[in-house]
C-alpha cells in the first residue's frame, strides 16, 4: 500500500492524473494524433540512445538468453491474449483478433513509464533491455496472423486486403532499433552540461505526453457503458497474467530487476498508438469500442497507478529469493 501511495506521487503519475482532472472541465487533448505519434518517436529515440549508451560495456554473450525469452514472449503473449478474449461472450473473432493485436504487442507509453519508474527506484535496466522491447513489438504480428488464420478457417472468401503480409509494424521497433545502434556508436563518451539539459527537456516532454494521455484516457470512459464486465475483467486480468509470465521466465534468463520490470511492463501493456491503425486495416469490422476502451480506457490507468507498482514488487520479492 505504501508502495502505490508512493507512486501516485511520482511526477509521471501525477502528470497523467492531472490530465484526467483537466478532462472533467472539458479541456480538449493538449496535442493532436500526429502530434502524440511525433512526441512518442522522439521520446523511444530518446530512450533507446540511452539504451545504447549502456549496450556499449555489454558483452554479447550476455543479451544470448534474454533476447532467447523475449522471441518466446513474442509468440506467448498474444496467444494467451487470443485465448482469454474468446472467452468472451458476445465478441466476434475481429474483436478478439483486435485484442490480441493490441495486448500482444507494446504500449510505447507504459514502456516510457516502467523505464523512468527503474532508475527513480535507484534498479537501473541493462542497456539491452531496449532491444528487447523493440522485439516484443513483434507479437503485434504474430496476433494479426492469428486473426486472419482464425477468419480464413471461418470463411475462405477473405478480402484480397486481408491476404497480404502486414506492414507498418515495426516502425516504433525499428526507432527503437536506430536509437540502440547510435547510442551503441556514442558509448560512454560525455557531452558535458549539455547531456544533463537534453535528459530534463526529455523528462519534460514525458510529461506533457503523459499529460495528454491522461486526457485522452479519460474521454475513453464515456464509452464505457459500451462495454460488458466480462471486457473489464479481460482489460485487468490479462494485463497482470502476461506481466507476471513475464517475471516467471525473465528472473532465471539472468536479467537484472530492472531489466525484468521494463520487459514485465512492456509484456502486460496494451498498445493503443500503433497498434490500433493496423486493426483497422486488417480486421476494420472490430469495434473501437470494444479496443480502444479496454486499451486505454482501463489497461493503461490501471498499469501507470497500480500495475507498474505491484510488478515492482514482485520482481524485488522473487529477486531476493
């Protein structure tokens, strides 16, 4: 308990409970879609340079069994996400291919959160660790195949749209992925006052990210009324099930506790920046309301004050063991 109290009083946490506040006087979004894709890029180079900074005293031989769990993960993560939305009644297999899509890959927001949460926490993530987000966005992928499997075995007429190969699906990956290779270049090489102005302008504009999200979040709650309790119980459930298969397998890869707390958040979070445009392209019948809602409406909320603290503690607890 002491533990959630402390983090609603991080600066994150309270910049996106003032985003909520600000919701509740008819304040519209600070920034618009395009504006809140540009600010997520610039904040996943960011990070990943930080990332690469570290990867760069890292040897090799260390990232083998990581990166061996985090390709299970990709596959793992959106089936059992697949699995538990079936179980939902009423869903059409667009609505659970679209959950599936989205608990099964990344949500960039949740990642920037449990990253700064490490270092407040004085449990630092190794430089790596970046990289294996970037390859958990891959599950995003593995739920789209899922889906159109699951609709091909149900009707054998597709739509010609939904026969290709996705695309766009590694855009967040491939920032991620640039960031690392630079920040590997740069190494542990200073740049004086300079660094320490660019790490607060950074903080800042997570901030006001966090911020927006808080807002948008809470216009999602208008749609909640749409939405069964069976779809709320998935949106808690699945969140702490992928986050602690997570931890399970993460602890004896050999991965430090910050490292398992970033890949735990990253695994329990719900993408609803990328993920939900490739929905509407590849199954473009399943319901906003249904995904979006679940995503951010109730997931995200529930990670930034509750979840991310909880996965905290388990990781502290089965590291001491």
């Amino acid at each position: 308990m002491i533990e959630i109290l402390r983090n609603l009083f991080s600066p994150l946490t309270l910049a996106f409970l003032a985003g909520i506040a600000a919701a509740q006087f008819r304040s519209q979004p600070l920034l618009s879609a395009e504006s809140v894709s540009r600010i997520g890029n610039v904040l996943l180079l960011a990070i990943a340079f930080d990332g690469g900074r570290g990867l760069s005293t890292t040897a090799l031989s260390a990232v083998f069994a990581p990166l061996l769990l985090t390709f299970t993960l990709v596959l793992l993560l959106p089936v059992s996400s697949w699995l538990a939305a079936t179980r939902i009644p009423g869903l059409s297999l667009e609505d659970c291919a679209a959950l599936a899509a989205l608990y099964g890959s990344v949500s960039s927001a949740v990642f920037f959160a449990a990253y700064v949460r490490t270092h407040e926490a004085g449990i630092p993530p190794d430089g790596f660790v970046t990289a294996l987000v970037g390859v958990l966005e891959l599950g995003l992928l593995v739920a789209v195949v899922l889906g159109r499997f699951a609709l091909r075995r149900r009707s054998d007429s597709l739509h010609r749209r939904s026969q290709q190969l996705p695309r766009g699906l590694s855009g967040s990956a491939a920032l991620l992925f640039a960031g690392l290779i630079l920040g590997w270049f740069v190494g542990q090489h200073k740049f004086g006052q300079t660094e320490e102005v660019v790490r607060v302008l950074v903080f800042l504009v997570l901030l006001l990210f966090m911020a927006d999200m808080g807002m948008v979040a809470a216009g999602g709650r208008e749609r909640m009324r749409e939405v069964g309790l069976a779809l709320i119980v998935y949106s808690l459930a699945v969140p702490v099930m992928n986050g602690v298969i997570v931890v399970l397998l993460a602890i004896p890869a050999g991965l430090r506790p910050g490292s398992v707390l970033v890949l735990a958040a990253a695994g329990a979070s719900a993408s609803f920046i990328n993920g939900p445009a490739l929905v509407r392209t590849y199954f473009p019948t399943a319901r906003p309301a249904v995904y979006l809602t679940a995503a951010l409406g109730i997931t995200f909320p529930f990670l930034l004050v509750l979840g991310l603290p909880l996965l905290q503690w388990l990781v502290v607890a089965l590291a001491k063991n």
